[in-house]
C-alpha cells in the first residue's frame, strides 16, 4: 500500500522545486505532481485556440473543461498529456513562460485546478510543487517546503538546464524574466507566492540537488503522522 504521506514544496522560479520534488517522491516511493505544469498547460491551449489572456471567463471555462493527465513512461518519469497529446515539450517554451504568470492569477482558473489538484492530495501521499500548496492546496501537509535560491543562481541554473536542451540565451534575460515571473506571482491578489507559517524555509544557494534531497527526505521521516 502506498504511504499517505504528504509534502508541500513552494518557492521562486528557478529554485529547482521540480527536480527535488521528482527525487524526494521517488525515494519515497509516493506521487509527484508538477502543478506549475497544470498552469501552462492551460496557458498552451489558450494560445492555441487563440483566447485573449484577459478572457477570465474563457480561461475559466478552459481549465474546467482540459483534460489533464499525468501518465508514467518507460523511463519511470511523468509527463503531461493534455485531451491525449504529450504536451511536456510545449509547455516549457518561451511563449507559455512569458504568459503562465498572467493566466495562473485568473481566480476561476486557479479554483478549477486547485480542485483538482485537492482530489489528487486525498487520494494518495504526493509530493506537490507549486507556489500555493502548502497555504491553499494541502494546508494540512505532513512537511512543508519553501526552497528559495538567490536570484544570480536560480538564473545559473535556468541557463544550464537551457543550454542542455541547445537553447541559447542570456544569463541577464534569464535573470530578469524571474524577476518579473516572481513579482507578478508574490503580487497576485489570489493565492500569492508566499510561504505557509509553519513551512521550513531552505536556502538552496550552494546545494547540490542530493544535498536539498536528502534533507527533505530527512524531515519527512520526523514529520510523518
Ligand atoms: O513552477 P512553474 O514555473 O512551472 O510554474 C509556472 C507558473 O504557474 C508560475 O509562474 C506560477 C504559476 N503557478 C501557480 O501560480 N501556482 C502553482 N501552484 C504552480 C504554478
């Protein structure tokens, strides 16, 4: 049977959230859920389908209607699938970047996938990452996260994991799309980025991704209800 165990990771763009999060959930042999991916994946099907961002009503419509699923591949990782097609490139491009922020502070869009995001947390132990998980989401976490990183690394970072992928840009453009990404989600009125009062803050500047890895995994075993 698999644990019930539930753990909230908040924080920046950029403060290696997912990769941790993936990490922890494997160890600890529970769900990951990439809720950031939600988000774009909505942002991808408004662009797509040409809906003008300041549409709540149709942004809203959209995320109750989209059908999303995390399905496992061979290589035991999840990606997304929106209405039954691999979305997991499409949505780390540059235009769903630039307009997530945007569609994420929607209050109707956020009520349609925090509901489902909800029935995710109940049915199973997760780990979750995001931006409201330990405050709106799963307020009743066993462990909450709020990783944080400073701006110059989370932008180092960034740049690698881009320039893996062949993806050539700027350290400084990098470094000033975070900034603005996070200054919209800390500023939103619904659901800011924020962390919960009883989250453990960890400062990742310096760490290495098994070092920030090992300490959840530590705090989950005294944390464990
Ligand atoms: O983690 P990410 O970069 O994939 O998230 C994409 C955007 O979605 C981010 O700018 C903020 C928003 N987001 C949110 O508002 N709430 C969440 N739980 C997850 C992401």
């Amino acid at each position: 049977m698999r644990s019930k165990l539930s753990i909230a990771i908040d924080g920046p763009a950029g403060s290696g959230k997912s990769t941790v999060a993936r990490r922890v959930a494997e160890i600890l042999g529970i769900l990951y859920l990439d809720t950031g991916a939600m988000y774009r994946a909505v942002t991808l099907k408004a662009l797509q389908d040409g809906i003008y961002l300041d549409d709540h009503e149709k942004l809203t419509a959209l995320a109750n209607q989209v059908e999303l699923k995390f399905k496992k591949m061979s290589d035991g990782a999840y990606q997304l699938f929106m209405d039954g097609k691999n979305i997991n490139e499409e949505i780390s491009s540059f235009v769903v970047t630039e307009n997530v922020s945007q569609v994420a502070a929607v209050s109707g869009v956020r009520e349609a996938l925090v509901q489902r995001q909800k029935q995710i947390g109940a049915e199973s132990g997760v780990v979750m990452d995001g931006r409201d998980i330990g405050t709106v989401v799963l307020p009743h976490a066993d462990l909450k996260i709020f990783l944080t990183a400073s701006l110059e690394e989370r932008a180092q970072r960034r740049w690698l994991e881009l320039k893996a992928k062949g993806i050539n840009v700027s350290k400084q453009k990098i470094s000033e799309d975070l900034k603005q990404r996070d200054a919209f989600d800390s500023n939103r009125e619904i659901s800011p980025l924020r962390p919960a009062d009883d989250s453990i803050t960890i400062d990742t500047t310096g760490m290495s991704i098994e070092q920030v890895t090992e300490k959840i995994v530590n705090l989950s075993k005294h944390n464990q209800n």
